[in-house]
C-alpha cells in the first residue's frame, strides 16, 4: 500500500523475528537518501521483550523462559508478541517540518481515533507515552532518530496472550494494567487491525 501525496510505502511483513528486524530497520536507515520514500513496516514478533537504552533491569520482575533484547529505542522494557501488531515507522522528520514530539502525538492520536470508530475511548496518559483504556495501557510507543530520520515505532495489542506483561513493569511502570482490543469488544484480527492501523498512521504523519 502507497499513498501517493505523501511517497510513503506501508509493507506487511508477517510475523518475523525480532533481531533480524531490528537491524533491518538500522540498514534501512543509514542507507536512506532525502529521496528514499518514507516506509510504515506492519509486522508481528514472536515472544520477545525488548529493552530500551536507558532500561534497568530491576523491571523484569519475574523468571522467564522469553528472550530479553537490549535495544537502541528510548523507554525500558517492554513485551512483543503473536496477535500485537507492531508499526514500525520509518520517517525522514527533515521533510515533515515538525519535530519528534509532534510525531509522537500524531502516532498516539492514530491509534486513538482508530478505537474511536470502534467505540472506544483512549486517551494518552501524562508522563507515559503510549495509549491507555481506562488506565490500561492498549499501545506501547518508543522511537530512535538518527540524521532526522525515525525507526522503531509503536506495539498495538489486539488479539494476544496478555500473561507475560505480568513478568515486567509495562515501561518501567510498577503495576501498570495492560488490554487489548479483544478485550473490549473490538473483534478484530491482527491483519485487519494492521491495515485499519496502517491507513490511521499514514493520515496522521502526512496530513
């Protein structure tokens, strides 16, 4: 999928590894010239926590068998998993004209109004990026910027196991609730929540 206005390009990846992918978006970066088009890349990991580069330890709280993958992204730790849509955006922030906070704010008001035409009410939380449910976190967000472009992105919870979040503090947060769009009465499957989450971000970042 292309939107031809802004020269962006969203790719469906599947469900692929995390390392691999991680790096990918590295090359992909340092090897991006101004006319490189922007890439959105909607993908699934296997289990996974991911930790980012000012994580402590002390927020994996409990022994588990889950690989743990020191990161280059802002925030601490955080879970991947099979039925949590992950975006990973892939943005040259030079041709935006506006900043990496604005581009938070656009991501975050994606994943918003997206709950919004399925009924429900998200709203970000101060001090703690990301989209929460009646306090519950529903989309965790974290991004790394070199040369004015981004990579890493945000993770959707749709459809998934929500157990081995009880092994860490969500983000670094102690007895931080975590939800998901099954939980809420938003029947959707992780493709279609990719596509719907695909054509929000795309709106949100180029308009």
């Amino acid at each position: 999928m292309r939107d031809q206005e802004s020269a962006a390009v969203a790719r469906n990846l599947g469900r692929v590894e995390y390392e691999p992918t991680w790096r990918a978006m590295q090359a992909f970066t340092a090897q991006r010239t101004p006319d490189t088009p922007d890439e959105i890349w909607l993908l699934e990991h296997p289990p996974v926590y991911t930790q980012g580069q000012a994580g402590r330890a002390e927020h994996l709280i409990a022994a588990t068998d889950i690989p743990v993958v020191p990161i280059d992204r802002g925030g601490q730790i955080t879970y991947h998993g099979p039925g949590q849509v992950v975006a990973y955006v892939l943005v040259d922030l030079r041709r935006r004209g506006y900043g990496i906070r604005d581009l938070v704010s656009r991501m975050e008001q994606a994943v918003i109004d997206l709950l919004a035409a399925h009924g429900v009410a998200a709203a970000r939380l101060a001090g703690a990026p990301g989209i929460y449910v009646d306090g519950a976190k529903i989309a965790a967000l974290g991004l790394r910027v070199k040369h004015g472009c981004t990579y890493h992105g945000l993770a959707f919870n749709v459809d998934m196991d929500l157990a081995p979040f009880a092994a860490i503090n969500p983000c670094g947060y102690a007895g931080m609730a975590v939800t998901q769009c099954r939980d809420l009465g938003v029947l959707l499957s992780p493709s279609q929540a990719g596509h719907l989450l695909a054509c929000r971000l795309l709106d949100a970042i180029y308009s």
